[in-house]
C-alpha cells in the first residue's frame, strides 16, 4: 500500500466519516451531530490515506483563531478527525497524515497546531505539548454551599429555549474569549456546538436547558445544563450536569453557580470541563465535598517557532535564547532569540549561546502560561545553561488567567 495522504474531496466525505467512527469504536453518531460534522468540516484541510479505494486513515483540520496571552487571536490549525484503521496500525500511516499536515500548516502560515488527544501518549512524537488542562467536579449539593454576593441585587435569572437565546449566549462567549489564553473565537456555523443535544449524549438526562442572567434587561451570563431526575428511600437524589457558563460579572457568575446548586430535587451538580482556576472554588462553603479532579485538553505545537513566540506578550521583560530541538518539523531546530514583554515580543533566530535548551514539545507545553518552565525542568525536560534564565523565563511566560479549552472539536 503507499501511506501518502491524499486531500478529501467531498463525495467521499461518508467513507471516509465512517472510518472515523469505526476507528472510534464503530457507533453510528446520531444524524443531528453527523450532520453538524459534516457541514463543518473543511475538506481542503481534510486529508485521507486510501488503500484499493479503502479509506485506512483521516486527519483534518479547522481554521481557528485562539486566544493568547495578550489577548491577541492567532491563527491555529485545530487538527481533529485523526484515525488508522486497526488492520493498518504501525504501518505509517499516522506519520504520514501528521507529516503532510504539519507542512500544509506551515504553508499557510499558521504559527500554531492544537488538539485534543484520545490517548496522550500518542502525540508528544509530533512535538504536541499539553498546554491546557480541565477542571472536574462532582458537588454534593446537599452539604456544599455558595454566598450571595452584594452586588446580586437587580439580577435577573430566567428560563429560555436554548436556541432561543442562542445570539445572546453567543455575544457573551464572544466576550470573554479575549481574556482567557486557549480559548478559541467561533466562526460561522461552530455557534451550533453547544446546542448539539442528541439523546444519546444527555447521560439519562433532560433535553438542554439553560438560565440566563440579566441585569436591567441586558443579558450578562448564562448556564446551559441537563437535568436527571432520580429518587431513593431517603428523598429526592437529582443530579445536574453543567454543560457550560460564562458571565461577564462576578455577581451574575455566582447567580448561576449558586442556582444550579439550588435546583428543587436535586443532590448532586457534576462539572466536567472547567478551567482550573474557575472562582466557584473559592465560593464553595467545602472544596473538599466537591470532589475536583483534572486531566489534560488542548496540546499544542509551535509550528513555526518565532512567529508563535512573537505572537503572545509576557507578564515580565524577557530576554532569552532558546536552544530548540525539533526532530519532526526541523526548520525550527536551533537557538532562537526571544526578547519581550507586555507589550510585545520579537523572536528570531541567533548565534548567541543558549540560555535554556528543550525540545519544541516543552515550548508548546509551556506557550499559553498554563506550565511552567520551571516544572518542565524539574522533571528533567528543560535544561537551563545559563544560570538565573528559568526563573526569568518562568515569570514572563505566565498567565494571569489559567489557559482553557471550553469545548472540544
């Protein structure tokens, strides 16, 4: 067989979403998400390996444009639909795919590469780092409790048709995403996503609902969430899983958390993707009832190195040279001279002696401020040759806000 990627065209759109599926356990999704699928995926940046007209491998790619520190929206290829059909494992066919993408990437000018991983362990060989991780919860409602603030007065909580809201719930989100690195601006179309509600996808619960927060008629934050109705011998035992939340004011955010924590019959609010400095921690009367957890999301890969790098700002002044090691895209191996701070940066390439020396997986790792430097090096990841330079670089590429992917794609 060749493993040499071919670009979809969109006739063989279906065959090649079925090898996807099956790759991925072989459940029919249903037709609303199928479809919703469908219409964005964006075939020129789609790619399939094919075998006797077999498709045996798919990778694709959406045009994004995520949020850094600074707040600028920089452009981002959101690798996803990535399979090897399980007769064609360890044949190179997924070096393949990622080989032709990260170059179709760099020819765009993309400075950046995201994903999100099924299994982690896969893509640190590409140079994808985690960059962002997620907050989970599972509140025992019953005994966990969160303050009214002063500044509640003159809210407003109301019911409303999800997709009747959608374009207020929308300009909200459109809002905050300039202020939290990771989170990424959608375009045409993504405003569909977290309406998406197949049956299948409600764990046993409610159809979607969502409460909007208003302060004199202006829409200021919202919750969309299900709803399971559940009862034992002792009483009323409902859980609430939080699909998402986003406000523009503290008083309006606490609104929201605190009615999801008041529903009638209800025990029990499980939170599966929220950032991990999300402030109804720091609300709660007992953290330890909420039972948090945290796995990785976003990985991310510089593609081009001092593009990426001068695209963000820094909290301090930096001035480093990096010593890249990038095995798989190596236009970017080499020493690089990054100088910046909160008003901007340049990178460029350098003869100078390195400061610190790492791999582009540990940059990637550590680009949106979520992973220190300094953490990377304690686990023998990042090697300072310089004395003083990790601490500095440490500082400077922090953020004041944990980065965080809100949705998936």
């Amino acid at each position: 067989m060749t493993t040499e990627p071919r670009v979809l065209r969109p006739d063989d759109w279906d065959v090649w979403y079925a090898t996807l599926e099956r790759a991925f356990g072989g459940l029919a999704e249903a037709p609303e998400e199928r479809e919703l699928w469908r219409a964005l995926t964006e075939t020129e940046r789609s790619l399939g390996v094919w075998e006797d007209g077999r498709c045996v491998g798919t990778a694709g790619a959406f045009s994004f444009r995520m949020t850094v520190p600074g707040g600028a929206a920089v452009p981002a290829a959101g690798v996803t639909m990535v399979s090897v059909a399980a007769t064609h494992r360890r044949r190179g066919v997924l070096t393949s795919l990622m080989r032709r993408q990260l170059d179709d990437v760099r020819a765009l000018g993309e400075p950046l590469a995201v994903l999100t991983a099924s299994e982690p362990a896969i893509y640190g060989r590409f140079g994808y780092g985690i960059g962002t991780y997620q907050l989970g919860a599972t509140v025992d409602t019953s005994r966990v409790t969160l303050p009214r603030l002063p500044d509640e007065d003159g809210l407003r909580l109301r019911f409303a048709e999800p997709a009747e809201v959608r374009v207020e719930c929308e300009a909200l989100y459109a809002r905050v995403v300039p202020e939290r690195p990771g989170m990424i601006a959608r375009g045409p179309g993504w405003e569909r996503l977290p309406l998406l509600d197949p049956e299948g996808g409600r764990g046993g619960g409610s159809p979607l609902q969502c409460v909007l927060a208003e302060r004199d008629g202006v829409p200021v934050g919202y919750a969309r969430y299900h709803n399971k109705p559940s009862w034992e011998a002792q009483g009323p035992n409902g859980v609430v899983t939080l699909r998402d939340l986003e406000a523009v004011e503290p008083a309006a955010y606490a609104a929201l958390w605190r009615f999801l924590f008041d529903l009638d019959l209800t025990s029990t609010v499980v939170v599966r993707n929220r950032p991990v400095d999300d402030a109804w921690q720091y609300l709660v009367s007992d953290v330890r009832r909420s039972l948090l957890t945290s796995r990785d999301s976003l990985h991310v890969r510089l593609v081009d190195v001092g593009a990426a790098l001068a695209a963000r700002t820094y909290r301090t002044p930096v001035d480093v040279v990096f010593d890249v090691v990038d095995a798989f895209c190596p236009w970017n191996t080499g020493r690089w001279r990054l100088s910046g701070d909160a008003e901007g940066a340049v990178c460029a390439r350098t003869e100078d002696p390195a400061d610190l020396r790492l791999s582009v997986r540990e940059l990637g790792a550590a680009y949106l401020g979520g992973t220190g430097l300094g953490a990377l090096a304690a686990a023998g990841r990042v090697t300072e040759v310089r004395a003083g330079a990790l601490a500095r670089a440490t500082t400077a590429f922090g953020s004041d806000l944990a980065p965080w992917l809100p949705h998936g794609f």
